[in-house]
C-alpha cells in the first residue's frame, strides 16, 4: 500500500511539473530575467491596460436556414444590432450571398452620439450617418447635360435594339457587343449604327 502511493505521489509531482513547463508563456527571452523583474514588468502592464468594459447585454438568435439576428450594449454606450440572411443560391454562390443590415452607436470623444446605418451584401458594405460626409448637390446646369447624354445614349439603344429585331446579323454583332462589354473589352462602335 505505501508502495502504491509513493508512486502516485511521484507519478502526480512529475504530471504537474510537466503541465508547468509546457504551458509556459513567456517568451523565449524571458527565461534569463530574474523573478523580480518579470513580476515588475507584469504589474506595469496591467497598470498601462485599458479599463474593463461591462456588457450591459447580448442577444443572438440564430436559426438554421442561416439568418441570424444579434444586439449588444456595452457599459460605454455602444449599442449594436444586426440581423442577416443568406439569399441567391445558385452555381456561381453555391454557399448563397450573406445580406446584412444593421445599425450601432457610440459615443464621439466631444460628447455627441454618432449613429450608423449599415447594409453589407454582394455589392459591398454601405454605411450611413450623419458623421459621414455627403457630396455637394449637383448644380442644376451640370445635372441637365448629365441628363440629356443620359437620354441620348438610351435613344441610342433604342434604335438599335429595334433594328436588331428586323435585321438577324446585325443581332448577332449587337450581342457580340454586348458580351464584350460586360467582360470589360471594347470593341469599337458599331458601323451604320
């Protein structure tokens, strides 16, 4: 029987001082630095640390066709809520696209809460808020002409779009056309166009 536990006892000291060497963080270095100091310089970092933040709350719901809906509020006035979905599966997004909306606010360093509308989906994440600078209107002079090439260009298509259907060839170079366009070539303009 003492046998028996003095082999435990060796057996349970060589498991621990084991556990202690593997499970070491410092770094490499550190090994030469006498005790003290590393217990100097570990007080000094906590010192320098950020304050703790408490979550006042949080909430997911998650559901198994992929969408989710999320909220937290932190003890520093961050409040954050986001729901998603996946949508549009198809060989190309086998996995779907994921779509996400939601908003958060904060409080600036001035004092002022900053409020932020988001939507993040096949075509990037789009952001709103009143911090976020907006562009000058465009004058109304400017807008005309930007609305008058506009309607050009789709008089323009339309034409073509019209003698495509009494002309077959001149159907098939339009779609021509079209495809090399969407694959980012130019082709030139069509002739008799």
């Amino acid at each position: 029987m003492n046998t028996f536990l003095l082999v435990c006892a060796i057996g349970l000291f060589l498991a621990v001082t084991s556990c202690q060497s593997q499970h070491h963080h410092g770094h490499p270095n550190q090994n030469n630095i006498p005790r003290d100091e590393k217990a100097s310089d570990h007080r000094d970092h906590h010192r320098e640390s950020t304050t703790w933040i408490p979550i006042l709350k949080y909430n997911k719901e998650q559901s198994e066709d992929g969408s989710y809906k999320t909220e937290y509020e932190t003890g520093n006035n961050i409040v954050h809520e986001e729901t998603g979905f996946l949508k549009d599966f198809s060989e190309t997004n086998p996995n779907g696209v994921l779509v996400q909306h939601g908003q958060y606010s904060y409080q600036s360093p001035e004092g002022d809460v900053v409020n932020v509308q988001y939507t993040a989906d096949e075509n990037g994440f789009r952001a709103t808020g009143d911090h976020i600078p907006t562009p000058p209107a465009i004058p109304d002079e400017i807008q005309k002409g930007l609305d008058q090439i506009y309607a050009g260009i789709k008089l323009q298509q339309e034409r073509l779009e019209q003698r495509a259907k009494s002309d077959p060839d001149f159907a098939r170079k339009l779609e021509e056309r079209r495809l090399a366009n969407k694959n980012g070539q130019y082709i030139g303009p069509l002739e008799n166009a």
